[in-house]
C-alpha cells in the first residue's frame, strides 16, 4: 500500500545510497514550525520570541493551537507569560494545500505536487484540470481529465520521510514532526505554451495561444464518496522543445523564508526572502519558470519550516514550474555520503527536499538532471554529491551540454549551488581559490567544449558578474551587448535570493565586471534564436540594475574557438 502508518523507533539509519523515489501518495500534512504556541499552552522547547504575537497562516495545521503574549526581552531564560488565547482550530485541517508545480521528464508533461492529511486508505487524492476555469465548477464536467493517481505502487511500509530515514539532530529529535501525505500527480500532453511577441501562426491559433491557459484544483474522493477541494489555480504549459517564442525563466539561491508580521523564528536571518518572493509574485505574468538553485528554506533539521517555505512561495509556485537543485543545508551531513561531509542539513540529509519537490530525474538520491524550455537547455548539477571527472554525475554533465540540438535550443544554460566558477566572495580569497577548490579544473573544460553561454551559482549571499571567460583570461572584451562568438561562458552568482548576505573581497578581480552587496535575482529572456536578454533585479524594488545582451546566429556557435574543438594535426 502507498499509505502505511509506521512506529517511529529511533533506528540506525543507513546511507543514502539505496534511497529510491517515494510514492505519489505519502504521508505530509505539513504543520506551523514547533516554535508556535500550541493548544497545550505549555511554553514550547523553541520560542524565545517576547512583547508580540506571532501572526501566521497556518492553514496546513493538524492539530488546535493557541497564540501566546510573553514580556521580557529575546535573550531573558524565562519570560513572563502574560495571555494566552484561546485554542483556535481548523475547519478541515486536512485539506489539500500548497501546490508547487514542476516540468516533467517530457516537455508537456507538468507535475503537481501538493500537501494534505489524507492517505490513500482514506481518500483518493486527484487533480481536475481544464483550458477553462468554468469546467472546473463539476466534478463531471466532459472535458475535465482526472490525472494519475499514484504512478508508482510500491511496498513503503514507511511515510514520505520517516524518522528513520532522517539521519541526525536536529531532524530527528527536537525538529522532527510527522510530515503527513504529499501527493504528486503527472498532468500529460499538454497544449505547449505560445506566448508569441507578434503572430507568427495562423490567426486562430494565435487567438489560441494569447488566451489558452490550464486551470486546475486539488481533490481528494472520501470513502462515502464526497469531495475535498482546494482552491482553483492556473498555468501555462511549458513551450516544445525549439519553439520560436518569447521565453523568460528567473534563476536566484539561497532565499528561506520569514514572516510578514516581524516575529522571531529560528533563523531570523532570511528577512529579505519575503522581498524576493513579493517582487516575484506581482511579476508572474512576465515569468514562465523559476529556478531555486539550493539553500530553499533553511529548515535545518526544524522539519515544519519547510511547510511555512511552502506557504509562502505557493503563488509562485502554483503558477509556474518551481525547479530546485540541492545545496549544502538540504543535503550535508557526515556519513551521509555527501561531497562535504559538514552539518550544515541540520541531519535531514537531502530526504526532505527530495520528498517535497519534484524533479525529473531517474533516481532522486541523486539531484542532477536536465529540463528543455523552449529554446533553453537547463543542465543542473547536484554539488553537494561528487562532480568531479571520472564520476556519475560528471559523465552526466557532459551527456547534458553534449546532447542539445543547438540549431533549435541556442541557449545553453549550466546551474549548480556551490561556486562552480568564479566569485569574488571574502571567505573564496581568502582560500586563493575565487571559487569551489576543483570546481573550474574539473568543469571549465566541458563548458568550453560544449560552449556553454551562462553559469549561474549560488551558496555566495550577493551578486557578481563575471565577463566571458575561459582559465582565468577574458575571452571578450564586450560588457552590455554581446555579438557573435563569446568564446567562453559568463559566469554569475545570484545567491542573494534572502539569506544574510556575503561580504566580497577587496581585492579587484580582473575579471569581475559587476558586483552588488544587495538581495536579488536573474532573469533571462529569449526573445528568439538569436537575442538572450539577462537582467539583475534587486529583490528591494524589482528594478534592473546590471544587464548585458547576446545577439548572434546558429553560425556563431559553430566557429572554432580554445578548445572547443577536436584538436587535429597535418596528419590527421
């Protein structure tokens, strides 16, 4: 059965290594941090909050709670309870919550991925969707298409991310709480995306393609035969892979999450998140897909900030395919079998982010994998597992940037978590390295080859750009409007998705064109196949404030530059 309670004992888990993909349907009604006051009104392990109340949303909760008033200062050991509220509950705490969506292993296929407090013993959890929203209003509409289930019925006799899987504290002691279900369903051969500048199509296909967008809600059929429904959301479909159209994907690190009222958390230190995501929200109608390339919600072991993440991206992630890549404080942990064996997963060891998002991979202990956007090719490496030459994942680095038809997606695109290039950061000088140790020896070679265009990093807390580059030598004097051959890749760091921020070295790089102590985010925008725009937007106003463009024909990706060629002799 996909739906299996378990005994939570504290078992000696094992690595990583044999982790297969969990169910569709798997226990996750995701619950307010343990820092909230609850219904037992006793003062919980974790709050050291004091003088306000902590206003939150908590629709995913399981369970009653209460709000709590304290005097005295954050730092006082035992601050003097003032008032309590009384128990507050829910009307339905299980109901289906915070949909994120996400790009299929096939370019029409889109994936739905929600929470709720129904296993599938209980109720049979679907997604109804439609080209029109009135179609929605009947669960016997005609045109309405009821989606998978669960695609993958496996012998778990285990929740999504049980405790035994959880490697070490936080995630397995004062963090841990019961994750509930999470469902994910596959929504298949979808109509593709057409969001055309200006008509290129017969009229009445363009008429289609300015108004056609998929409407969809979350259900779940009860035994007796009822429904439990969420809100209604809406999408576009993802372009085929080569379609001529205006596309435009935002890419940024390291973000987390805060509230909105100024409450105290755990961390405390990701104010700006809620900058990043408001600027991104307001903007979704210029934005097809998003990229959170690591660091996503600092949960570090406190296993219900991932529900308060959740919530606070779902407008955007409802919208558009939300794609994540793994970074250090999803996945590190000793013994784990990760790259660097430090603490920084807070012992949740990559299973709770992999049990939260979809992403189309083939094993999902290992986070590396390709997505085609239109004209974009997204290779995305996992830094927190081995990249180095001679690996798995190396070898599918370059099968990724080796593989994409040119002619059709010019836009090659490389996105990792750890600095795989080059930054300017402070704590990177002051190793003599301006980037990941390994990181350019090992991949600088497979970009050159492959002529990738830009790669783009988080895990450095600012942004910087770098000119085209190939061994520490610009490749092109150019700065704003880049035209035929770049002769290397431009590299960029955007880890300032609201994370407390990196200072950068005094030291002046000879290659760092930009460089900005600021919260913020990238946009690219493909215009067609030969015009990339590339925006830096500060998460404070949503304003641009460094760009450069690339204008250039299918000819320029073929010419000869350093080592982008099979090396030849007179002889042969």
């Amino acid at each position: 059965m996909c739906d299996s309670r378990a005994t939570y004992e504290q078992l000696t888990c094992d690595t990583r290594a044999t982790h297969v993909r969990p169910m569709c349907d798997s226990r996750a009604t995701h619950v307010r941090p343990t820092c909230d006051s609850r219904a037992t009104h006793e003062r919980p392990t974790c709050d050291s909050r004091a003088t306000h109340v902590r206003l939150t949303y908590d629709l995913g909760a399981t369970q009653e709670f209460g709000r709590w008033l304290r005097d005295g200062a954050i730092a006082v050991v035992m601050p003097k309870l003032v008032a309590a509220s009384n128990a507050v509950a829910f009307a339905n705490p299980k109901a289906p919550v915070y949909p994120c969506l996400a790009q299929g292993k096939e370019w029409n296929e889109m994936t739905v991925t929600w929470t709720s407090g129904y296993g599938i013993a209980e109720a049979e959890p679907f997604v109804y969707w439609s080209s029109h929203v009135t179609s929605l209003s009947s669960t016997l509409a005609r045109f309405i298409q009821q989606i998978l289930y669960c695609l993958e019925k496996m012998d778990h006799k285990f929740p999504t991310y049980p405790l035994f899987r959880i490697l070490g504290a936080p995630a397995r002691t004062v963090g841990w709480r019961d994750p509930g279900f999470i469902h994910t369903s596959f929504l298949k051969e979808l109509w593709p995306n057409c969001n055309y500048v200006k008509p290129r199509c017969h009229f009445i296909h363009y008429l289609l393609c300015l108004v056609f967008r998929y409407y969809y809600r979350l259900g779940h059929e009860l035994l007796n035969g009822s429904y439990i429904w969420s809100q209604n959301y809406r999408f576009r479909a993802s372009p085929y892979p080569g379609q001529n159209s205006l596309q435009r994907a935002v890419i940024f690190g390291d973000m987390g999450k805060a509230e909105a009222d100024g409450s105290n958390e755990y961390h405390n230190r990701e104010l700006a998140s809620l900058n990043t995501t408001y600027q991104l929200s307001k903007d979704l109608e210029n934005i097809d897909i998003v990229f959170h390339i690591g660091d996503i919600s600092y949960a570090v072991g406190y296993l219900s900030q991932w529900d308060q993440f959740t919530e606070q991206v779902e407008p955007i992630a409802s919208s558009v395919p939300y794609m994540i890549a793994s970074g250090n404080h999803e996945r590190d942990w000793p013994g784990s079998g990760s790259f660097y064996g430090n603490l920084d997963s807070g012992g949740e060891c990559g299973v709770v982010a992999e049990a939260m998002f979809y992403f189309p991979v083939e094993n999902r202990a290992k986070f590396w994998y390709s997505t085609d956007y239109g004209m974009f090719r997204f290779c995305i490496a996992d830094t927190e597992l081995d990249w180095r030459e001679g690996t798995e994942q190396y070898n599918f680095i370059e099968h990724c940037l080796a593989s994409v038809h040119r002619q059709r997606q010019p836009w090659l695109v490389f996105l990792a978590h750890w600095v795989l290039g080059y930054s300017s950061s402070k704590f990177y000088a002051e190793e003599g390295s301006f980037g990941e140790p390994m990181g350019r020896e090992s991949l600088q070679k497979l970009g050159q080859k492959y002529k990738v265009d830009i790669a783009i990093y988080g895990h450095v807390h600012n942004y910087e750009r770098i000119c085209p580059i190939y061994q520490n030598e610009c490749t092109n004097e150019e700065k704003n409007h880049y035209k035929g051959a770049l002769n290397g890749t431009i590299h960029i760091v955007a880890g300032g998705g609201g994370f407390n921020l990196t200072e950068f070295t005094n030291l002046q790089t000879k290659w760092s064109l930009f460089r900005d102590y600021d919260y913020g985010f990238v946009k690219l925008t493909a215009f067609d196949y030969s015009n990339l725009l590339f925006e830096y937007k500060k998460s404070s106003d949503g304003k641009v404030y460094d760009s450069f463009r690339i204008s250039r024909d299918y000819r320029d990706i073929l010419a000869c530059t350093v080592d982008s060629s099979p090396s030849t002799t007179l002889a042969s």
